[in-house]
C-alpha cells in the first residue's frame, strides 16, 4: 500500500524536472497524490482495471472524460512482486512513455526504501516495548512477550547478555550512540536495545557462542558488540561507563539481568567496564540484611576498637580497588609502599589471616571489609 503523504512528497520533488501532470493511484483507483490537486481523491478507472487485471500498462490515446481518464501512460507500481498502486502521467502516450518508465522505477525504489525503513522501525518500537514490559511492567506474564516474539522472530533460547551504558552529558548525545549501535555492522536481528528511564542504553546482546567455550568468550563478545559505540564516544569525546550483567538464557529473569547493571552502576561507579561475574561474590554479600552480617562480624568489630576499623577500611579498601596489588593500592592512598605493608602487618597479626597469600583469608577480610562499609553507608544515609 502507498502511502499518500510519502506519494504528495514525491510528486512534490519530480514536478520540479517536468511540465508534464504525473498522477499517483492507490491499490483502489483513488488518485492520491497529483500535480493537479483538484483530481485527488477522484477515481481512476484505467488504474483500477491495472490493478485488478492482468495488464501492466495501458496506454490512452484519447481522453475519457467519462471515465475521468486523460491522454497518458499508465503503470503498475510493484512492491515485492505485488501491484501496490499505478503511476499515470498525462501527454501524447509516444512522448510521456520513456519519462513514465523511469518515474514508475524511481517510485518502487523510494516505495521500498520507505516500506524497509517502516518495517526497520516497527520492529524496532516492537522491541522497545518488549524491552519496557520486561523491565517495568510489575505483574509480568509469559503472554506479553510470547505476544512480540513472535512478531519480531525473537529465539527465547539462546544466550543473552546485558549490557548498560551510562552516558555524561546531554539526551541528545545518547539518541547519537543508540543510533550508531542500532546501525552498527555489529546489531543482530535477535539483539535488543533501548533507551532506559534513566536515560543508560542497555543493550541484550544475542551471544554466538555455544555454552562450552561461554566463560572464556563472552567478555570479547561484550567488547565487540559495543566496539562501534565506543569508537564514536571517544571521538566524539564522551564520558562512559560499562557494566555487564549475568548471562541470561530466559526472558523470565531478564530483569534481574538489567538489576545487576544497575547495582554495578551504583557500586563500582564511573569510568572504564564493570562486569558482574567479577564482583557476584560482593552483590550477593549485598543481598543479605545489614543484621545478618551484624550477626558474624560485630563482635570482632567492637574487639578492636574504632583505630583498628579504620585502618583496616583504607587499608582493605585500597588493596580491594586494586585488585590486591600493593604498589597500585600505596598510590591509591598516597604512602610508601613499606608504609602501606607495616599497616597491613597490623591487620594480618591482629586477624591471623593474610589476604593476600590465602584465598580463605581474603574471603573473611573481603566480607568483615564489606559489612563496615555497609554500616556506615546506614548511619551516613
């Protein structure tokens, strides 16, 4: 079907090339667009009988008042080996033939073009709404998306992984990056994207790899699914952060997978990539109420006084943010290397456990470290 507006603009644009009156018929006969405005919405009797024969073009040789038929050429316009409409162009059939021909081409070209992009953004509105009903709707049904997986040929079956993307800067700056990733080489048909309520892109990324080589793969996946976003925002001189949820193989827990982002969001902060596999152990510390950690690690908190605890928070915190390493960790808090070993000394004599030669001991310090932290965040708020 042909739409009338998208057929008023095209003849708009090509009667600016030709003298000659050039008609637009919908799949009815019914003139919809003209360079003489007075005939649309009039019947087109020689267009109808395109429409509904065998014939692709008729020719007039003399006018059909009648009919409300004039001297001209009349094609059938095709779209997918469908007739969707007929271009006429009024004027002596001999003249008017070839200069037919070509509008009739140019009109299936821009039909298709117009028809794909449609198409392109059906399923894309289809996608955003799946996306919202997944992460907003509260009494969440398997009816609503089984509702829009069928529309969009979406495979509920194969491995996804959430991706969130923060953004500094103004709205537009992120319509710019969700219309790169959108566009990108990298956009597969079963991935999902949109823009969330709190303006992040978040991305579901349709993974290719099968299960056994997952764990080994999926951050390169991550990586190059976003690659071309990236290489946009550092030219473009934006400020971003990365988180990646956990792999996902059903839409039921899609949400959860979204909610991890934004606890990476929320406590790893800004700047670089944050994946969630690498931090489960400090989200699901997270999960537990404040007086069930109360229950394992106060008393040794009061044992120690308030000296210790707080040596023990920048000295933890520092090895913690980086990743145990003693040289990073001196900077982080600006002290001598040997400076920040003598303090962690204390800490090893004082607990009789040392993080960073036996994986039990960091697990003890990581969830004592974990339950102050979560102590005074209580009193700050």
């Amino acid at each position: 079907m042909i739409d009338a507006l998208l057929a008023k603009k095209f003849i708009e644009r090509i009667t600016q090339y030709t003298e000659y009156n050039i008609n637009i018929m919908d799949e009815k006969g019914i003139i919809i667009a003209s360079k003489n405005t007075s005939r649309i919405g009039t019947f087109h009797e020689v267009a109808f009988q395109i429409i509904q024969g065998s014939q692709d073009t008729i020719i007039v040789d003399n006018e059909r008042t009648q009919f409300g038929v004039k001297k001209g050429v009349n094609m059938a316009i095709y779209y997918k080996k469908k007739k969707e409409g007929v271009i006429g162009i009024t004027g002596e059939p001999e003249e008017v033939k070839p200069i037919a021909l070509v509008i009739k081409m140019a009109v299936e070209v821009m039909l298709e073009h117009e028809l794909v992009k449609y198409e392109r953004m059906k399923r894309r509105n289809l996608k955003e709404q799946l996306l919202n009903i997944i992460l907003y709707k509260e009494d969440l049904q398997k009816e609503d998306w089984i509702r829009f997986t069928r529309q969009l040929q979406l495979k509920e079956d194969i491995i996804r992984i959430p991706i969130l993307l923060s953004i500094e800067g103004e709205i537009d700056s992120r319509e710019n990056v969700l219309s790169v990733f959108r566009n990108s080489g990298e956009n597969s048909s079963q991935d999902l994207i949109c823009l969330t309520r709190d303006g992040d892109i978040l991305l579901y990324k349709a993974l290719k790899e099968n299960v056994s080589n997952l764990m080994s793969q999926y951050k390169y996946e991550a990586g190059e699914a976003i690659s071309n976003g990236l290489r946009y925002m550092r030219s473009a001189g934006y400020d971003y952060t990365v988180y990646v949820g956990a792999l996902q193989s059903s839409f039921w827990y899609y949400r959860m997978g979204y909610e991890h982002c934004l606890w990476l969001k929320k406590t790893m902060g800004k700047g670089g990539s944050f994946y969630f596999y690498e931090h489960s152990s400090r989200y699901f510390m997270s999960t537990l109420p404040l007086t069930e950690l109360q229950v394992a690690y106060y008393t040794i908190e009061i044992a120690y006084g308030d000296k210790f605890v707080e040596n023990f928070k920048e000295i933890i915190g520092a090895l913690r943010n980086s990743n145990f390493n003693l040289n990073d960790a001196s900077k982080l808090i600006h002290v001598h290397k040997n400076t920040l070993i003598y303090r962690l000394d204390k800490i090893r004599e004082a607990l009789n456990a040392d993080p960073l030669g036996n994986s039990k001991d960091r697990e003890f310090v990581n969830g004592f470290y974990y339950y102050l932290k979560r102590k005074e965040q209580l009193y700050k708020g």
